[in-house]
C-alpha cells in the first residue's frame, strides 16, 4: 500500500508522545528550542467509549499534534487525577516520554499480534478521525507503551493536514485548533 500522505509508510511507526504537566508550556518550548509545529490543540479529550485495563474511564486529557519532519509529536497533558494511562505513567516514571504510535490498517489482528506475543491492552477508545486507538504495555524492551493507530481516512486526512501545515512553517501561530 502506498504511504500515508504525511510522508510516513502504512504499519509503521507515525507518532512520538509525551505526557507533560502544561500543554501549554510543553508547544512553546518544543517550538521555540526543537522548531516542531505548529501545534493543534484539543483543549478536552476523554475518547469515545474508552476503557483502562478493563474497566470505563472518562479520565481527561489535553492533546497536542504537531510535526517534525514527517513524525508527528503528540503533547499530552491529563486534567485530573482519575486512573488512565496517563496518570499511571507519571506515577510510574514522571513526565516525558509516554509511547510510539504505529498506524496499521487492520486493528484486530494488530493486537492479536501483539498480544500473542504477550502484550496487554492497557486502554482502546474511539478518537475524533472516526478510528480507534489502543494502547498496549511496551514490553521490556520499549521505552513506554505501543499505541495502535487504525489508519482510517480521517487519520491520514488530520495528520496530513497537520503535516503540510509544517512544511515551511514560519513560526506563526504556533498554537491552533484541533480538528
């Protein structure tokens, strides 16, 4: 299949993510200091029908999606203290880096894969592109959890609109809605 239309190939690694304590703070520095961006802003995310370790959660998150080069960094910020992935990250190791994101056209088996290989879903839940993404335990050998992007047209769509946005970005606006 040809690459998505932000430059990256189909089943491979799209996104970088960081948990962070102000979204806010964390675009202007990676603008300012890395010049990545522009940043969207999603000021309140929960996910559609979301579920950590097997139980619902309405647990809030603030997320940013900006590029550098053709990988796209997702900022994000929680906005409470109910258990998520998020939470549970900071508990375990602080802020910073949080998971890869691959994208692949076919969810099912991708966990399927993955979890025959011994990973656990940590948390799945529908996102604003009209796909589902699930998030599993890394593994040892990664650095935090492997999120699993449906590559659905709405996802290639966004992020090849955020991408073009960065292409020759003159540093304006560094900061703009998401959607």
């Amino acid at each position: 299949m040809a690459d998505f239309g932000f430059g990256q190939p189909r089943d491979g690694v799209v996104q970088m993510a960081y948990v962070v304590p102000d979204v806010r703070a964390a675009i202007a520095s990676w603008t300012a200091d890395l010049g990545a961006g522009p940043f969207f802003l999603l000021e309140h995310f929960t996910g559609v029908g979301a579920v950590y370790r097997g139980e619902p959660s309405d647990a809030a998150v603030a997320i940013a999606m900006g590029f550098a080069g053709h990988v796209q960094i997702e900022l994000i910020q929680p906005l409470d203290d109910r258990p998520s992935v998020y939470r549970e990250t900071v508990q375990q190791r602080g802020y910073g880096f949080h998971h890869v994101g691959l994208a692949t056209d076919d969810l099912a088996a991708a966990v399927a894969t993955r979890e025959a290989a011994g990973a656990t879903v940590a948390f799945r839940a529908g996102v604003p592109t009209g796909g589902t993404v699930v998030y599993l335990d890394g593994g040892p050998g990664l650095p935090g959890f492997v999120e699993l992007i449906e590559g659905t047209t709405g996802m290639d769509d966004m992020f090849t609109r955020y991408w073009q946005a960065s292409v020759d970005w003159d540093g304006n606006d560094p900061v703009r809605p998401f959607g």
